[in-house]
C-alpha cells in the first residue's frame, strides 16, 4: 500500500540536460547485449551518474568512470534525478 504523496519519478537518461546527476533507478533494452555491455561496464542499478555531454555522444561519469555512449544506450538508462 502506498501512502499520500509517495511517488517514484525516474527518466531515460536521453531526456535530461547536461550536469544532472542522480541514481540510476533501471536498465532496460530490448537487446540484451546492450543490457550486458553496460553491466560490463559497470554501470549498474543504484550507482550515481552524472550526465556530462550530449553531444556529439553522450558522455556519463559512474564513479570515477567516464565512458562514451550513444542514444540508443542513453535510452536504456532510467535515472532518477537528484533534485537540488
């Protein structure tokens, strides 16, 4: 049962602007090799992300990684956003 005003807002990580960061809350693909390849990566569920570039790649900092990825990978990355 969920109370009154409990909600969970997340994002695909394609939609938000340059230096949000938050908490990566899911990652979804139809194609699993992107699912194990961002896992390779060690981009994983509940890790903080700061989305630093969108152009002319998206560019993700993970800890004290920063790694180049393209939109369709930024789609499969639901953040919930860090409000400030």
């Amino acid at each position: 049962m969920l109370t009154q005003g409990f909600s969970v807002q997340y994002s695909p990580l394609d939609y938000l602007g340059t230096k949000t960061q938050g908490t990566i809350a899911a990652i979804r693909n139809k194609d699993d090799k992107i699912v194990k390849k961002l896992l390779a990566m060690g981009v994983h569920t509940g890790m903080h992300i700061t989305l630093e570039q969108r152009f002319p790649s998206f560019i993700i900092r993970v800890g004290r990684t920063r790694i180049a990825i393209d939109k369709d990978i930024a789609n499969s990355i639901k953040v919930r956003v860090i409000s400030h």
